[in-house]
C-alpha cells in the first residue's frame, strides 16, 4: 500500500514489487511493476512523480515525469525508472521508487482563435527572462 512517510508529506511513496532484481543501466529505463491497482475517482487523476533521495544520490527519476493515470485505468499502476547516473541501479522488492500524489483534474473546453491578446512577456519563453 502506498503510505506517507511523514506527516506533512504530501505525496505516498509506492514500492517496487519483483519477484526479481531489476538492473537498469546507466541511459536506460526499466518498467517496475508496483503490484497496485486503483479505481481513481472522477474528476482526478494520480501523478507519478520521483523520489528526490534516488534522484539526488543515484540520478534515478522516472521518465515520464509527473506520469498521469487517468481515472479511467484499472491497470497496475508501473514505473518507468531512468537511470541519468553512471552506474548501474539495482530495483529490489519493496524498495521505495517513486511517490503519487491525488489531483483534481479541470478539463478545458478548446477553442481555434484567430489572435491571442497581447503581455508585457509576448512570446518570450526558455530563459527570455536570464539566469539571475
């Protein structure tokens, strides 16, 4: 089950669940099972998102960063890992690889539309605003 690891947290930690080791290499990715299955109310969704101990000790994230599983999914819930590191990562049963947070969801209504109204940031993106 996933559980929050301490009192303020906001996202559950989930655990791999192997009946296996899994090695992902460095520059590869592996899917890890979790063993979990969910019925995710309407209107939300639940977003996979990285443990920041294994990104910051082991550059291990997942790849799909925040993953979405729609509320319509009654698959398991899986994890791509990536390793961004040097070394091989070894996944292990139980151990703690990615962490859900439950969100509402707002579904836009998408319209064409000949102009957009203008900003004093325009079109600036990707650093327009500089690094300090």
């Amino acid at each position: 089950m996933p559980v929050y690891a301490t009192e303020g947290a906001a996202a559950a930690d989930i655990r791999a669940y192997l009946t296996s080791p899994v090695i992902v290499q460095p520059g590869k990715q592996a899917i890890i099972p979790t063993g979990l299955y969910c019925e995710i109310p309407s209107g939300f969704e639940i977003q996979v998102r990285p443990r920041s101990g294994l990104a910051a000790h082991s550059m291990i994230t997942v790849g799909n960063s925040p993953g979405t599983i729609d509320a319509d999914y009654r698959g398991e819930i899986k994890v791509i890992l990536i390793n961004h590191g040097q070394e091989s990562f070894t996944v292990t049963n139980g151990m703690r690889i990615a962490q859900i947070v439950l969100s509402p969801v707002y579904r836009a209504q998408f319209c064409e539309q000949p102009s957009l109204s203008g900003t004093p940031r325009g079109a600036g993106g990707f650093g327009h605003t500089g690094t300090h």
